[in-house]
C-alpha cells in the first residue's frame, strides 16, 4: 500500500500568507502540485533544490488517523433529570 504524503500551507510558514492550501497524496503528485504552487504563488525559483526541499518537507498523510471528532458531551445529566 502506497504511503500517503501532504504537504499544509498553513504549516509552512506559520500561516503568514495566509494561504490554506493543503495538498495530499503519493509522495511524486504532492512534489508536482506543491512545487508549481511554491513557484507560482510563492515565487520559488523553478530549481532542482526547491523540489529537493519540498520533498524533504512532505509528511505522512495516514489515513487511518482520527480525525478530531467532536467530544459527545453528555447532555444528560441524572443530577437534572426531574423525578
Ligand atoms: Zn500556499
């Protein structure tokens, strides 16, 4: 099974640009993707070492991580329930 990768704007750069662009995939469609957008919209130059970093900057998309699910508080609480 491929390994998933990502690559999040919003963790690049601390969200200074304000961009929420997050890009996922195999480990070649995120280095595509995310190079013509770091040359486009960031102004990279269009080198061999900026797709070497941005390699080096993909993390593991699993997806079989939890997403952040909303805590089922109670609503109910014996203490309230009138008898
Ligand atoms: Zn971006």
């Amino acid at each position: 099974m491929e390994n998933r990768k990502y690559v999040d704007c919003r963790e690049q750069d601390a969200g200074k640009s304000g961009c929420s662009l997050r890009i996922s995939g195999n480990e070649k469609e995120v280095t595509d993707a995310a190079f013509l957008h770091a040359v486009s919209v960031y102004g990279f130059p269009d080198t061999d070492e900026t797709r070497f970093q941005i390699t080096n900057s993909l993390k593991d998309d699993s997806e079989n991580a939890p997403f952040s699910t909303p805590s089922k508080a109670t609503i109910f609480d014996e203490k309230n329930i009138a008898h």
